[in-house]
C-alpha cells in the first residue's frame, strides 16, 4: 500500500512540473497542438493508478491530497491553449483573404488593384446625351437621335453608340463640329402668341419663339411645342434633363388648356371625350373636362391632359364633331401664366422650377 501512495505522490509532483512548464511555454508562444488533451489524459491515469494490465488488481488506498484542484487547473490550461490557438487559426486566415501592412497573398493584392483602376477609370464620367443636353443643345432623345445620325464626336472622333460615356474634365465633345461647354440652366416663360412657331430651325419666314426672347444669352429650345394657331404659356430652357421631365409622357406633367369650341356640346360627348378618342396612333389618355361658358355658338372648356400628341387636342375635338376656334395653354404642372401680356417673357424664379420638377410623377402614363 505504502509502494502505491509514493508511486502515486511521484506521478503528483511530475504532473505538476509537467503543467508549470505548459503554462510557461504557453505564455510565450501556446501550446502544441494536442499537448493540453495528452497532459489531461496522463492526470486522469494518474488520478487513477496502474491499470490492472501492468501493476496487477487496482489500489483500494486513498487518493492523492489535491486531486480536484489539479483536475481543475487541467481544464483551465486546456481552454486557455484552444482559445489562443483558435486566435492564432483566426490570423492566419485573415492575412490570407485581406492581407494588411502591404503583405499577403498576391491575387487579392491583384484583384484589388484591377477593382481600384476600374473605380478610377469610371470616376466622373456621364452619358453622353446627359451631357449634351446639360450643354444646352437638345433634349435628351433628340440627342440620342443625333448620336445615331454620326452628328457629334468625341475628341474629333465619331460616336455612333447611345451608351457611350464622356469625362467633361477632359473630352472635347462637338456637334456637327462645334465644340460645346456646360451652360448654366436657364428656364424662361414665354406667353406666346399666334402664328408663332416653336422650333430653332432658320429659314422660317415665320416668327421663332426664341426670336421674341432675344435678351437671353446662350442657347435656350422650346419645351414641348405649341402648334401655329395655339397660344399661351410656353417654356424655353437649356436644360434637356429639365426638358425630357416636362414633356414625356412617362413623368405625367399636368397641362391644363382653355378650349373654345364651335357649337354647343352636350354632356354625353363630353363624356365620351374624357375617357378617351381613338386616334391615327392609337387612344387618347384620359381627360379632365370642365365646362366655364355654353352657349348656342359657342363652348369654352378646361382642358387638363398628361400627354402632348402633335395637335391632339384639335384632333380630338374634331373627331367628335366639335371643331376648335381657340386654343390656349393657360397652365403647366404648378406653373400659371397669369398676369403675363402676349410676346412677353420672364425667367423662372428657383422655387417655381422645383415646383415644376416635384410635379413629375415617373409612374403617371397618358
């Protein structure tokens, strides 16, 4: 029995110095791998005694003084040597998918690099057609249309591609050969009058809208189009973003016209007309319609619609057997042309043009 306790006591003070160095070797650099599972499995047969195998029947003598606090110490320098294991299993793959200080792996350092030089080679850049009409020129689907047509280059060369991409800084862009620049926005109403067109083409006989506004400087284009006989409240920019949010159909711009027809028109027609005309190009968006004046010559309407077909309003009135003597665009979105005289002009004040623009509904149709 003596034999056994001292064999017991010597497996005692070898597992305690085996622990001490562990921890000591674990401060400076962890523990080897499956040192702490070996260590563990040496105290529990130590806790034990001989096997049967070798020393013959098990000891029936006491255990070891400390038994539980050296299991305990066991476990607690088993934890400690994963936690600092799994963080040394962390850094090393962290150094190899983001490596820091400049080293690492190679391909992310390459992949990286190709990511910044494609960031760089794209920073600043526009659409072509975007900066076209930011210079004032055209709207946007009119220069998409000169594009396709071989009208406008890029550093003396041609572009054909509606996708195409230009750095202000840097492209020398030119229409039909002549070099643009970026303008600042200008946004004029004009009460235009009868027998005035609205177009920039030279070569009319006919007085231009842009002639009755000659005190602007720079070159400004109607916004949509008022026909010959029409009159009213007309816009001329050179911003063709602006342009394209007050014109096309998909922004569904409100514009509101008072109509003075020949004859008195009836309920059951008007009806008719506010859900709709069919037309050479298809059906006519819905309509609202409010009668100011009737009598046996004459009708005087208010006439609000989300669309601009050429001559639509013309068309649809006399499709319906009612043709137009008078035709007037008295507003646009929040835009009224009150107070202004016939050929007069002003510029938009800052808080109208974002009125304008908080009006466009890209959901609206027809």
């Amino acid at each position: 029995m003596r034999i056994a306790w001292r064999e017991r006591s010597k497996r005692k003070d070898r597992g305690r110095r085996t622990m001490a160095a562990s921890r000591k070797r674990g401060s400076k650099k962890g523990p080897r791998k499956g040192a702490s599972k070996k260590r563990a499995k040496k105290k529990k047969a130590a806790r034990r005694g001989p096997s049967p195998k070798q020393s013959g029947p098990r000891s029936s003598g006491p255990r070891f003084a400390g038994g539980g606090a050296g299991k305990k110490a066991a476990k607690k320098s088993a934890k400690k040597g994963r936690k600092k294991s799994a963080k040394k299993a962390a850094r090393r793959r962290a150094s190899k998918v983001a490596p820091s200080g400049g080293t690492g792996s190679s391909l992310w350092n390459q992949v990286l690099g190709k990511a910044q030089e494609e960031e760089k080679k794209h920073a600043g850049l526009v659409r072509l057609n975007a900066y076209l009409a930011r210079c004032g020129v055209a709207s946007r689907r009119k220069c998409d249309e000169w594009i396709e047509q071989g009208r406008v280059s890029i550093g003396g060369e041609i572009v054909r591609e509606l996708g195409s991409k230009v750095d202000p800084l840097r492209d020398v862009v030119a229409v039909d050969g002549e070099a643009l620049q970026p303008e600042k926005p200008v946004y004029v109403l004009l009460h235009k009058p009868k027998g005035v067109v609205c177009t920039n083409a030279r070569g009319e006989e006919k007085t231009r809208a842009i002639d009755l506004i000659s005190h602007v400087r720079g070159r400004v284009f109607p916004v949509g189009r008022l026909d010959l006989d029409s009159e009213g409240l007309l816009l001329l920019t050179n911003d063709g973003r602006f342009a394209e949010s007050m014109t096309h159909p998909r922004y569904g711009v409100p514009k509101t016209y008072k109509v003075t027809l020949r004859g008195r028109i009836d309920e059951a027609t008007l009806d008719k007309t506010r859900g709709g005309v069919w037309l050479a190009e298809g059906r006519s968006g819905q309509a609202t319609i409010r009668i100011t004046r009737r009598s046996k010559e004459r009708t005087t309407l208010l006439v609000t619609i989300r669309e601009g077909k050429n001559r639509e309003l013309r068309r649809i009135f006399g499709r319906v057997g009612f043709p137009v003597l008078r035709l007037q665009r008295v507003k646009l979105g929040p835009l009224e042309l009150k107070g202004l005289p016939k050929g007069k002009s002003r510029f938009l004040l800052p808080s109208e043009v974002d009125a304008l623009l908080a009006a466009t509904d890209p959901q609206a149709e027809g």
